[in-house]
C-alpha cells in the first residue's frame, strides 16, 4: 500500500481539527443559582398556600394542609432577607413571615 505525501497531511490535518474541536466543548453540571430549604409547618385546621418574595413579585411554593409539615426549595432569591406569605383559599387568614435565608440550613415557619 501507498501512502502519498498529501494523503498523510490531509489524514494529520484532520485529526487536529477533529482534536481541536473536541477540546472546546464544555459541560455544565448545576447552577450558579443558591437554594434554600424551608420547612413550613401549618397548625391551622385549613389549608394554607405558601408564597414567597424577595421584594419583587410573589412566588407560589405550594400548599401545606391542617397540621402537616412541608419542606419547599427556594431558588432565584436575589437576596437572602425573604418574606414567606400563608393564605387561606379565601383569603380570609393570611399571616406574613420574614426570614433570612442561609445556605446549607433548613429555616423553620410556623403558620399560627
């Protein structure tokens, strides 16, 4: 078999581009985004939605039924001082609790 000088640098040319490329590809694995871990607790006899804000609009985390515990994440906090909202699907009880968040600690709420 015969291998020509241009047929080697074309296959040389080749593998270093191909290398070239591999070498620029990147993989990001999780976020530059904090998370929090809050565990509401409601000792209401109804259910409670649970909302949060960090001054701009309110996000909805879930519900939390009479006499239960639920952990929620928050995550896209701009800041960590926070205000978690509880209110009933009347909207007749609504309770207002201010936390700072910290990471790698569960922050603790008692809807009353």
């Amino acid at each position: 078999m015969r291998f020509s000088f241009a047929r080697v640098a074309g296959l040389f040319v080749l593998v270093a581009l191909s290398q070239g490329c591999a070498s620029t590809r990147s993989v990001s694995v999780g976020s530059d985004t904090p998370t929090y871990s809050v565990d509401v607790t409601n000792q209401m006899s109804h259910t409670m939605e649970i909302h949060w804000s960090d001054g701009g609009p309110a996000k909805h985390l879930g519900s939390v039924g009479g006499g239960r515990t639920e952990r929620f994440i928050v995550a896209g906090a701009k800041s960590a001082s926070v205000t978690f909202t509880a209110n009933d699907a009347n909207n007749t009880h609504t309770r207002s609790y201010p936390v700072t968040l910290a990471a790698g600690s569960t922050q603790k709420i008692t809807v009353r």
